[in-house]
C-alpha cells in the first residue's frame, strides 16, 4: 500500500470526506446528546476512573462530539483545572458549548484541534481522552505520537474503540442487511472504520509504537437501549452522515424495503414492552507516556 493512501483513496481525501461527514452530522448528535450520553455511559465511566481527573490538572478530549466524556472531567479538575474540548468539526464543537453552558461549567476551553498534528506544546497536559475517535482517523498512529508528545511524563491517555461487527448487532445487522441488498463491498480492513481496532494486536502495537507505556486493554460489554425498533432505525440515520447519504440515494420504494426489512430484523431483540436491546462490546484501553 503506497504510502498516503489506503483501498484506492488518498488520505487526504479521505480527510476531507470525514470532515464533510461530521459537520453535517453534527445537527443529529445534538438532537441524540442526551440518550447517547445515556447508552455510552458505562464506557464514559470507566475512562474518567483510569485518568483519575485531579483538582488542577488539564485535560484534553480528541474528537470530543459532544464531549460526555469530557464534561465528566471538567468537573473533577475544578478548582483551578481545565478541560481542552477539541474537535476538527466546529459544527460540533457547537453541540459541545451548549452542553457546557447547561451544565454551568466554565473552565473549558474549545478548540477545533486536528488529532494527527495537535496545535498544543509538547508536556502540556495531564491527561488524554478520546471516545471512539483513534479507529476514525486517517492516521491513528500519528494521532496517537501526538497524544503522548503533548502529555506530561507519566500522563495518562483513557481509549475506546469498538470490538468486531458481530460483539455490535445494533449497527452490524443494518450495515449487513444493506450491504446484501445493495450488493455493496465489503469495508477495506485497512481503512479506517467503526472497527478498525479490532484485530487482535492491532490496538496494542499502534500504542507500543507510539512510546506508551503499562498498556491496559480490555473488552467493556455494555447495552445499546432503543424505545421502539423506529426509534433505532431513526438514530442510526441521525448519527451516520454516510448512511443517511445512502439511503436518501435510493428510491422511495427502496427506502421503504430496506427501513421495513431492518425494522424486521429488530425483533430479535425485542422487549416485551417494545423496547430494543442489543449486546454491544467496545474495547477500552489506557497507558501511561
């Protein structure tokens, strides 16, 4: 593979695209804050616990969105601490503020901040946190070189990345039924992706690599809870630019067979009250620089 390039695209493009896609998703995830701030929590918990925020420190959230993860650790570092809430979307940096104005919380600062070349000195924070956001990126090995340049010596860095399609039937069943019915490829392993990490040994050589050091990864299986089988349809659509595009390119009466056949495939898990739950495993992972 040349270098600068990944399936065919330049990563430049792919930058491009990216950014594309999450300023035009940024209006559904604010839609979604809260009841996304609700199914991520277990995995929101456990990488404030493994930095341990401390009254005074400075944090930094890498692709923040709509920075739950990253509120949790303003409020810890205050009094005299601060929280760096960046992301290279300014549409959802907006979504981020607005959660900060409600929560009172005026020690954060926000910065449209590219994870791959971080515009911060180097040993100028306590702590890194990133939510799903390493396994999206262009070059996750240089986002994460950059990560440990900016920590302080012995700073902490708190990660998650999702596990493998079939630990993740909440997305994995509609992305299958999409790709049969559309006779869609499937993703290049090589490019970046929901599950991109999730090859044995992939996370821990790209932290290896990077200079961290007392790497600790581990499977987190928690719950995705939708209110109906529409409910979890609609969400999916709201949060995933791409799928959107891909759906509204098609006719109104192949919109309607793929949302009635994915509707379908959602009884299987089904509650008793109409309720949707699914397994769901992320991989979570801290290291010290």
């Amino acid at each position: 593979m040349r270098a600068g390039m990944f399936g065919g695209m330049d990563l430049d493009d792919y930058r491009r695209a990216s950014l594309d896609q999450w300023e035009r998703s940024a209006e559904g995830w604010g839609a979604r804050r809260e009841q996304l701030q609700r199914l991520a929590a277990p995995v929101s918990t456990w990488m404030i616990e493994a930095i341990a925020p401390q009254p005074g420190g400075v944090v930094l959230e890498l692709a923040a969105g709509p920075a739950d993860t990253g509120l949790l650790a303003a409020e810890r570092v205050r009094p005299g601490g601060r929280l760096i809430c960046s992301d290279f979307a300014e549409p959802m940096l907006e979504v981020a503020r607005a959660r900060a104005a409600e929560l009172g919380l005026d020690n954060v600062e926000f910065r449209a901040l590219n994870a791959e070349s971080l515009d911060l000195e180097a040993a100028s924070v306590a702590s890194v946190l990133c939510r799903w956001g390493y396994m999206l990126m262009a070059d996750p090995a240089a986002a994460l070189r950059e990560t440990r340049r900016v920590l302080v010596p012995g700073g902490s860095v708190a990660l998650a990345a999702w596990d493998d399609a079939s630990s993740n039937p909440w997305v994995d069943v509609i992305a299958s039924e999409i790709r049969q019915r559309l006779d869609a490829p499937a993703p290049d392993p090589s490019a970046p992706s929901m599950f991109a990490f999730a090859p044995p040994g992939r996370l821990q050589g790209l932290l290896d690599d990077a200079g961290f050091t007392d790497v600790d990864i581990l499977p987190l299986d928690f719950e995705m809870r939708y209110h109906s089988a529409e409910d979890w349809w609609a969400m999916q659509l709201d949060l995933g630019r791409p799928l959107g595009d891909l759906i509204a390119s098609r006719s109104a009466q192949e919109r309607e067979e793929i949302r009635a056949a994915v509707l379908d495939l959602g009884r299987d898990f089904a509650r008793d009250d109409g309720t949707l739950v699914f397994p769901a495993r992320t991989l979570v992972a801290s290291a010290s620089a």
